[in-house]
C-alpha cells in the first residue's frame, strides 16, 4: 500500500484529503503542526507528500527546501488557495512535481497523487540500480600495490592526463578506468568503452569514428561514432594493443588535433575527449615488432599505471571473496552464505592465473552448487581442480627422493617466473642461474606461459 502524508494547517482540508485517497486504497498520515510533520517526514517513509503554502512557522517552500537539503526521497505536490503563476514557478523550481489549487479537484487530486507516486517508484529504483551499479564497480582490497594504485588514480583522476593501464587479464584494468572517471570532472558524462580486441579491423575505424551513409557495403545510413559519443566525456580504449596500424594512426591524429573525420566523409568534426587506454600487451615489445606506432604509446603513457596481478596481492583475497560471496548471494536471492577458514587458505594458496575475474566466477560456482551455507576447503577444491590445499600440493609426488627435488624445483621455477612476470632475464637473475639454463630447465619441466 502506497504511503502519502499531508502536511496542512487546516485540519478540514487534511480529513477530506485522507478521505478521497484512503477510498482509492492509499495509507495517508497527516499533520496540521508543521514541526511534526517534519518529524514524520524525517523518521518513515513516504511515496509523496502534499504541502500546504501558507502555513504557520514555516511554509511549503520552507518545507520543500528542507526536504531537499535533508535528501528525503519523495515526491511532492504544493496545494495552496492562493493560486499565481509566482507560486507554481517557485515550487518548479524548489523540485515540487506539481501545485494543486484549493478548493482541490478530486480528480485532479488522485491523477496527481497518482502520477507523483510513479514518480517517486521511478526514482527509488534509479538510486537503487545506481547502487548495484557502483557495488559491481567498486575496487576492493587493503594490499600496498593496490592502495598505491588508488593513490594515483585520485590524483590523476582530477587531470585531463591520458593514462594507460596496464596488466594481465582479469586484473580489473576496466574498474581502474571507470574510478578515474567517476572521480573526474567528466563523471555527468558519458564513460563510453570501446573493446579493441572484439572489432575486427575492418570495422574498427567505423566504431571509433563514425561512417557516413553509403560509404561501405552495409552502411544503409550515417553512424556516429564512439569519439563523438564521448564527447566532453571519457573514451576508455581497451585491449589497445589489438588495434590495427592504421586506426592506430587515425586516433594519433585525433589526439593532435582534437578532431575525427568519418570513414567515407570529409567533414573535421571537433572532439573533447580524454583517453583512458588499457592493454595487457608489453606495448614496448610490440614496438619492436612494428605491431604498435611508437609515437601513440607516448601519447598514451602519460600516466601509466600497472594492475599487478591477484598472486602478487594475496592478501586481498579473503576481502575479495567475502565481497563476492555477498554480492552473488543477494543477486541470487540465496541467504548469505559464508566461507570456512580452511576455505579461504586454500584461495589464497592458488596463483590464479585468471585473477580476480577467475575468482569471481569459482565464487559464483560454489554459491550456486553448494547448498550448505558454510564454503569449505573441500568444497572448494572438488569445485576448482586447480585449486589445492596447501597440505595437497605434493601428494602426487612419487615416492622416489629424487622425484620429489626435480617436483620442488619445478614448482619454485614456476611461482618465480610467475612473481617477476615471466620475464626469464629477471627471473634467471633472482635464482642466480644464466638465462640459458633456466631456459634449459623450463624444456626439461615442460614449464610454459599459461
């Protein structure tokens, strides 16, 4: 049942009120005493409230501004028998959805009434899907190379500097992004991301720039594309490293210039757009291979900002499994499950080569196949093989002495080559062995690049 409240000096008008809407099944609370009322307003909650102009102590406007700057959520209707066009004005402008004259209309009443409630239903579900929105966003973890990261980004974020982001798959480049720009000076406007790997080449330039109509085969009409689209916005360019050469130089040119041309027109159209770009190549190398412009790397990496991978801020995990299993729980309306210590050990003990999306997806796995509302360590590791105990990673070694040094060894290469990036120069310089045999222990082993 929809809840509206009346706020009125003139207790005849608050009755006749109550009684027109509580016929049409509505809850109605009312208050001739305007401090009250404000009480009322400020303890429960209300679809849409009716005030009066002319009261004492305070008037409706005095009220409407109180609503506003206490933030309550509902939608309000002004009623007032001095009826001017001043008034209506002034109510618009203080936020009043609509104004009722006295003697009040009871059907105008109940189309406004009506109207008002929708209103407000409208708005509650906006703030609320805002909230999921920024809940699904939000970057969680205490590590030092994360707080450092978000150091950056708060202090980038109010610059128009280009950042390039950098890390594995699955590290959350595309969150970074998104901070950057909510803490920005562009946050009213749009984020528009545009996903370099999943355009084929021959449509890339039509997605970042427009066409014009008949341009192509297949271009039945004019397109607008994703640079006007994040106009006076943010453009986030992810999986850069995929774009082929001569986008690359067109999006150069954007930079320079601060305009785009449409493929098949002739037109300079003038952009205001600040980049965010993101990759998970090592752009220098692909340089050297003439895969990348070098002079687009520069302009990009003003502000670079490297993701480090989950098994390199480990302690993060529990943080982000307790958020995870929150979030999947209530989006599943499953009650809230929890994990068991042993559980948590064993996330925090597998090197997640898929990082946080990985995480995220084994979470929503056990959420959804487990029934118990206790994860276990059993749970998890009969759900993930890859996933082991600490207590079970060598229980497939041989008996032999010597199987178990070469095992050891195989799996301490690993976790180094896996800490320093898979970078053998590095990792052969930690283990203070020549590159040569740690290439020649990798062929042995069989290690590769997962």
């Amino acid at each position: 049942m929809k809840s509206i409240i009346v706020i009125d000096d003139e207790k005849e008008i608050c009755e006749s009120i109550k009684m027109i809407l509580e016929y049409e099944d509505y809850h109605v609370d009312y208050s001739t005493d305007v401090n009250k009322g404000l009480e009322k307003l400020k303890y429960s909650s209300f679809d849409a409230a009716l005030l009066d102009i002319q009261m004492p102590d305070k008037n409706g406007f005095e009220v409407l501004d109180w609503i506003n700057k206490n933030n309550i959520s509902i939608t309000v209707i002004m009623i007032s028998a001095f009826s001017s066009l001043e008034n209506a004005v002034k109510a618009t402008k203080l936020g009043a959805y609509d104004f009722i004259e006295k003697p009040i209309d009871r059907d105008k009443l109940l189309i406004s009434v009506r109207n008002a409630v929708k209103q407000n239903n409208l708005l509650k579900e906006n703030i609320e899907l805002k909230q999921e929105l920024i809940s699904e966003d939000v970057i969680i973890g205490e590590s030092k190379a994360l707080k450092s990261i978000l150091e950056t980004v708060e202090r980038v974020a109010k610059t128009e500097a280009r950042v390039l982001i950098t890390g594995e798959n699955g590290t959350g480049k595309e969150l970074i992004a998104k901070a950057i720009h909510q803490q920005s000076s562009r946050a009213d406007n749009k984020l528009v991301e545009v996903n370099c790997a999943a355009i084929p080449n021959e449509l890339i330039e039509s997605e970042l720039f427009g066409h014009e109509k008949g341009s192509f085969t297949g271009a039945h009409k004019d397109r607008m594309g994703k640079f006007q689209l994040a106009h006076k916005g943010t453009l986030f360019l992810d999986e850069i490293g995929d774009m082929s050469l001569q986008a690359q130089a067109k999006v150069l040119k954007a930079i320079e210039d601060g305009t785009i041309e449409k493929v098949g027109g002739g037109e300079n159209i003038e952009v205001d757009v600040r980049i965010v770009a993101a990759t998970n190549k090592d752009l220098e190398k692909e340089i050297a291979e003439g895969n990348f412009r070098e002079d687009l790397f520069h302009r990009l990496n003003v502000i670079p900002i490297n993701v480090p991978p989950l098994r390199e801020r480990k302690d993060d995990i529990p943080l982000l499994a307790n958020h995870f299993i929150t979030q999947i729980c209530k989006k599943n309306g499953f009650v809230q499950k929890s994990f068991s210590k042993d559980a948590l050990n064993a996330l925090q003990n597998f090197s997640w080569t898929g990082n946080v999306r990985e995480l995220r997806n084994l979470i929503e796995r056990v959420v959804i196949m487990v029934p118990e509302n206790e994860i276990t360590e059993k749970d998890i590791i009969h759900l993930s093989p890859t996933v082991k105990s600490k207590d079970t990673e060598f229980l497939n070694v041989a008996n032999s002495f010597q199987q178990f040094k070469e095992k050891s060894e195989k799996a301490f290469i690993e976790k180094q080559l896996e800490v320093n990036g898979w970078n053998i120069s590095k990792t052969a310089e930690v283990l203070g062995i020549q590159r040569s045999h740690l290439y020649g222990k990798m062929k042995k082993y069989e290690i590769e690049k997962k």
